[in-house]
C-alpha cells in the first residue's frame, strides 16, 4: 500500500456530486468467495463486537450500514432520560395528538 487508496461516496440519486475519503487501510476489508468480511479489530473494539455479535445491514442513499444489534439493557443504560420521564412526553404527545385530531373535527 504504497500510495493512497480512495473511497468514492456518491450520495442521494446519484448526483456528480461525490466525497472521497483517503483509506489507510486499517479500516477496509475485502469480501471472500464465500462473502464473508473480516471486520478489523479497531473498529469490533469501538463497537463492543465479539464471536457471536449479531449485526444488521441496511443500505441507505448509495452507502451500505452495518448497524450491532443491541439488548434492550445496552440501549437503556446508553439513555440519559429516565423511563418516567420519556412516558410523560410520550403522554404529553399523545395528547396533544389527541387535541389536534379533535380540532380537525
């Protein structure tokens, strides 16, 4: 890898609009016969990937998302609003949801 490598991102539509990204490759993989991609270590590191790890793909605008499943503890304890509170707002939603409707009428 003796020059850099580039990453073109094309985005929404295909415009000739694009963004390069200058890879060092350390975060880049290539796919096997069988499919199969190694994801590198700095990158299972950050995310808390280990042997088991379940992810999902998604392709949004061109670019391909992998996205780690979470429990429903990692994504509580990652929340800085306490369940009280997200109810209330919920609630408070609803209402008003509930008034507009009434409104229409």
């Amino acid at each position: 890898m003796g020059f850099p490598r580039f990453a073109i991102i094309m985005h929404k539509n295909d415009v000739t609009m694009l963004t390069s990204i200058i890879m060092n490759g350390s975060n880049d993989a290539i796919v096997n016969k069988r499919g199969m991609v190694t994801i590198p270590k700095a990158i299972r590191d950050k995310f808390g990937l280990k042997e088991g790890s379940r992810i999902f793909f998604m392709a949004i605008d061109g670019t391909l998302e992998i996205i780690p499943y979470r429990t429903i503890e990692e994504i509580e304890s990652a929340c800085t609003v306490t369940k009280e509170e997200m109810g209330r707002v919920f609630d408070e939603d609803h209402q008003t949801e509930l008034r507009l409707e009434n409104e229409k009428q």
